[in-house]
C-alpha cells in the first residue's frame, strides 16, 4: 500500500487513544487498515472517523448488504477506486458475489429494492439537484455520510490500488479475499462501543440521527474536522464553504485550473491551503506532490496537511447532511 504524501507510523507504535482505535478496528474490522493508519496523526479525527464508520457501517441491526452496498454505491459516486474495490470485496464476504461483481462493473443492482438504494446513494454527490433526503435509518444513512468523508480522505492521501498491480480487481482475487474476511464481517456488533473514543462536548447530535450512536458519532466527526478550517483565514473559509454550496458535488472537469481559478481572492498565504481543501471536497485525487510542497513551506507537519484535507472533505459531507434538515427542504422549496 502507498500513501501518496507521507508514510505514518508503524501502528505497533501506537499509543493512547490511538491504539485503542486500532484494538477496535481489529476486534470489529479488517485490522489497522490505512485509512486509518493515514489519519492517525490527527487522534480525534481518527478516532472520530472510526467512529461513525463502526456505528453507521457495522454496527446494529440493519442490513448489513444493505449497508455495504450503499458504501459501494457512494464510492463509485466519488469515483473513490479504493474504496469501491474494499466494499465489492466486503460484499463477496457477505455472501453477494454476483451483487458485489455488478458493483465492481458500474452497473445496477438486480433487485428493486437495491437498485433504489444505489441510485439514493449516488444522487447524494449532488443533493441539491437532486432534490436528495433520507427515509433510511440512521445505520444506512450515517453509512452514506461516512463514505462521502472517507472517499475524500483515502482519495486524497492513499493510492487507489489495494494490492499491487490492482490486483484486487481481478474476480477471483476479490472471491478468495472474500471468503478470507467472510466470519469478521458476518459477526454482530454492539452498538455504542466506540463512543468512549470522541472527545466530549460535542455540538447535539443531528435530528436524522434520532437516538443512534451514529449521530454522537456524526457530530463528533463535524466538530473534529471542521477544526482543520482554523489553519486557514476567514476569507479562505468562506471561499470554501460557498463553494461547496454552490457547485453541489459537479466534478470538475479539469479540478487543478477550477481550483486556481477559485482562489484569486483569497489572500496570498492562504491561496494554496484553500487549492488543497478545495479539492479535498470535489477532485481529492488531484491533489498534485506540488500544491503539498507549498502547503509544507510554512505548514511542514503531516498532521497539518490532514487537518487540512478533513476540513475540506467535512465541508463537502456536511453540505449533504444538511439536505436532511427539514429546514434546507423549505429553502430549496421557496427558491
């Protein structure tokens, strides 16, 4: 596996919150996986993210293919390679080889029931046009808002090939690599147990969120990403948060020029960390090792760049919890 900009420590060397987040992920997970090995230097973030990955994805009582394959669904909608490759396998561990073989080709699910999931699951990328809300359960749709984070995160600071070569891709690799995973993805799991990880005084959980530990683990991840918008000024900020707001998901179709373009306003010292965060929430994968090099002229510590790249990730993903309020559905009505 490579990380596109830095290589994290080895988790052995793990201490404190974080290696408790890496004891759970080998409890209830796949282990250590980079993901997370990648936001490791920023603990509540990753502790955070975690979080909202085990109590939407894994935990509780909804379906787990369901899950999975809104997961996957999300993923193709971000064009997160990496993360389309790991839920197809996951699918195959849960006994759906030809659903997840479907997903691993772009097409539409047999059933009618999982081809509205897909099509709900991708039209989130563009909630606005898509005139998009939830009537799932917290479970599913806190599954959706953690892929559109993650998809952000990993597209950004990994490379998308699981295995080299992308082997993962190949059918039969996907199949065994199922059957390897098939008993840790099929065991139930408590609700509630990472919670003791997220820092307290979080804002209120969302109202989507009813009761659910998803939605303490939503707003701790909110509150801990957003964080990463005080390494920019208030212009910069703002710079992001409209954007986010007016492109509504659109791929840009050449993301570097969209990116400068946008930020010839923005104060000088904050141009390039506005670029980087910009493209975390749109074309994260078009982050270049050039805009990272001018981002590490005055902010030379990993942990930074991440922060960083959460903020722009959590602003894109917040945008698309916020068309679950009743109020946005007001708003779009009036306009």
């Amino acid at each position: 596996m490579t990380y596109r900009f830095f290589t994290p420590v080895a988790v052995r060397a793990a201490t404190g919150r974080t290696a408790e987040v890496y004891r759970q992920l080998r409890d209830d997970f796949l282990g250590p996986v980079p993901t997370f090995q990648a936001l490791a230097v920023v603990p509540e973030v990753q502790a955070a993210t975690w979080a909202l990955m085990r109590e939407a994805l894994l935990a509780g009582d909804a379906s787990r293919v369901d899950r999975e394959l809104v997961a996957a669904a999300v993923s193709r909608a971000n064009r997160c390679r990496f993360c389309v490759d790991a839920h197809v396998l996951l699918l195959h561990a849960l006994g759906e080889p030809e659903l997840a073989e479907v997903m691993a080709r772009g097409g539409t699910p047999p059933g009618p029931r999982q081809v509205e999931l897909v099509a709900w699951a991708e039209a989130s990328r563009s909630p606005r046009a898509a005139g998009w809300t939830s009537t799932y359960r917290p479970e599913i749709t806190g599954t959706l808002l953690a892929f559109q984070f993650i998809n952000r995160i990993v597209s950004a600071l990994l490379e998308p090939d699981l295995l080299p070569g992308g082997l993962q891709r190949a059918p039969l690799v996907r199949s065994v690599g199922g059957r390897l995973y098939a008993r840790a993805a099929r065991e139930p799991k408590e609700p509630g147990s990472s919670l003791s990880l997220l820092d307290a005084g979080a804002t209120a959980p969302p109202a989507w969120a009813g009761a659910s530990p998803v939605g303490v683990a939503y707003a701790s991840l909110r509150d801990a990403a957003t964080r990463g918008g005080d390494l920019l000024g208030d212009v910069a900020r703002q710079t992001v948060r409209a954007t986010v707001r007016w492109e509504d998901g659109r791929h840009p179709a050449r993301p570097a020029d969209w990116a400068v373009d946008l930020v010839r306003d923005v104060p000088g010292a904050d141009r390039v960390g506005t670029r980087i965060a910009l493209l975390a929430a749109f074309a994260p994968s078009a982050i270049s090792p050039g805009d990272v090099a001018l981002w590490r002229m005055s902010h030379p510590d990993d942990a930074d760049l991440v922060r960083l790249v959460a903020f722009g990730a959590v602003a894109a993903t917040d945008h698309v919890a916020e068309a679950l309020s009743p109020a946005h559905h007001q708003e779009v009505t009036d306009a």
